[in-house]
C-alpha cells in the first residue's frame, strides 16, 4: 500500500494545477455503477488540484429515446444522419438529460459541476457536413467560458453541440473534445472507449500497445493493426498532440477507476500517444 501511495504522490504532484480533457461516452454509460466510479475518478482528481473538463456524448441515451419514438437512425461513416427532427431530439438528450444527470452524479460525488454546450457563450463554431444532416465540423473554438469556470473550481460538463449560423449542429463527441483539448493547451486529453487501447492483435488484450509516437501512426494504419472504428478515435489523438497537447490516450471507460491508473501509476491502463 505504502508503495502505491508513493508512487501516486509522484504523479498528483505533476499534475496538479494542470489541465485535462476526458471525453466519455459509449458503453460506459450504460452501467450505473461504471458511471458511479468514472465520476468517483473525475471527482477525486478535482479535489487534488486538477483542472478537469468532461466532454461527453449520449449515444446510448440517444438510443433509447429513438427506440421510444419508434425512430431508427441511420449511420453514415459511423455518424449519426440528423434531420431537423433529430437535430432538436438530440440536442434535448445531450444538454439535458445526459448532461445534467452527469452534473447531478458530480455534485454528489462531492464536487461543484456545470453543465454547459457548444452553444454556451458560442465555445463552438461549426459548419454544416451536407451528408450527414445537421452534423457539423467544428471551424472555431472560444474556450473563454471554459477557463472562467475553471478558474472558479467548477468542474465544467460539456454535450457535444456546436453553434453555427444555420441552427445547432450534432458533433462527434471524440474530434469535439480533441478541438477542446487543443485550444485549452491541455497537458493530457483521454479518450474513454469500449476496448482497451491499440492491441495487436484486437481479440487478444495481451497485445496491448502501451505507447505509440504519433509519427508510427500512418505505418499502424498500414499494417492494418490500427483499423475500423480505431482510426477516427487514433486520428483525434494524432491531431491533439501535433496541435500542442503533451500526451492523449484511448483506454477502457468499461474499465473500473481507468483514469486514476493511466494517470496516477507507472503502469497506465491503455495506449498512451506522444
């Protein structure tokens, strides 16, 4: 016990004071009680002088309100295709129910949380993806809302959408908290997902790769060891360390106390990009 402490010490010591960016979705959110424990981490990180922004997405919560209204999505480049009767459901779920639950889950885990958008004193701009709807790419971030909560000790819960001059637009939750995490000049930016990192081989966790340079990511591609649905969360990793971010990660969210192990030990819990 007594080394596990000392070696935690090491790590709270580099990091408080610092910020990080942790984008949350996916099948993590599916279980209470992984919720309970990845907001126990988000909390207990806060309380020791961290700067923590939580970005998350509401895929499954989404899900669950189409499947109540007898709607189906379609997926296009794994996007989610938003018309305009999407846009509104959407927007609904991820600012309202998702979010405040999370600001809610935060405030009883001890800390002060404040739950905000892309829209929010317009922290994104976006342009609308033609293809796909009301989908967007982000064109410019303002983080100015952001820093000021920050600098008050909120704990600030960001949904995913983004403002632009033809109404809101849906963004993918992962290149939304990577574009954050650039502007923020954070020092680590941590991708929740549902398998545990880069592995070698996919169905074998023992082929974890535990760290990559990201001038090895295109050989990955490549070889096929980096494919699917890796790419894009890779990609948003690539491009917030070669836009100033120190180090990002992609690691289990499904995972008990993940974040605490990939930041606050020598061992990490998933594939670590610099």
């Amino acid at each position: 016990m007594v080394t596990i402490l000392t070696e935690a010490l090491s790590y709270i010591e580099k990091y408080i004071g610092k910020t990080i960016v942790i984008k949350y979705g996916g099948n993590a959110m599916l279980s209470p009680e992984l919720k309970q424990s990845i907001v126990s981490d988000i909390v207990l990180l806060h309380k020791i002088g961290v700067k923590v922004v939580l970005v998350h997405g509401g895929g499954p919560d989404i899900n669950d309100l189409f499947a109540k209204l007898g709607k189906t999505s379609t997926f296009i480049d794994g996007l989610r295709y938003t018309d305009d009767d999407d846009i509104d459901y959407i927007q609904m779920v991820l600012c309202g129910k998702t979010n405040k639950e999370l600001v809610s889950l935060i405030g009883k885990a001890g800390a002060k949380a404040v739950g905000i958008s892309g829209l929010d004193a317009q922290l994104t701009h976006a342009v609308k993806l033609e293809k796909y709807g009301n989908v967007g790419e982000i064109t410019h971030v303002d983080p100015s809302i952001v820093k000021d909560l920050l600098e008050k000790n909120y704990l600030p819960v960001v949904s995913s959408v983004a403002y632009s001059n033809e109404g809101s637009l849906n963004i993918n939750a992962d290149l939304f908290a990577a574009k954050l995490s650039i502007v923020l000049r954070a020092d680590h930016f941590m991708l929740l997902t549902d398998v545990k990192g880069v592995m070698r081989d996919p169905k074998d966790e023992d082929t974890l790769i535990s760290s990559i340079k990201v001038s090895q990511v295109p050989q990955l591609i490549k070889e096929g060891i980096i494919s699917g649905g890796m790419i894009p969360k890779v990609d948003c990793c690539t491009l917030a360390v070669r836009n100033g971010v120190k180090q990002t990660s992609i690691q289990q969210g499904t995972q008990k106390h993940s974040i605490l192990l990939e930041l606050l030990s020598d061992e990490g819990s998933g594939t670590l990009f610099y």
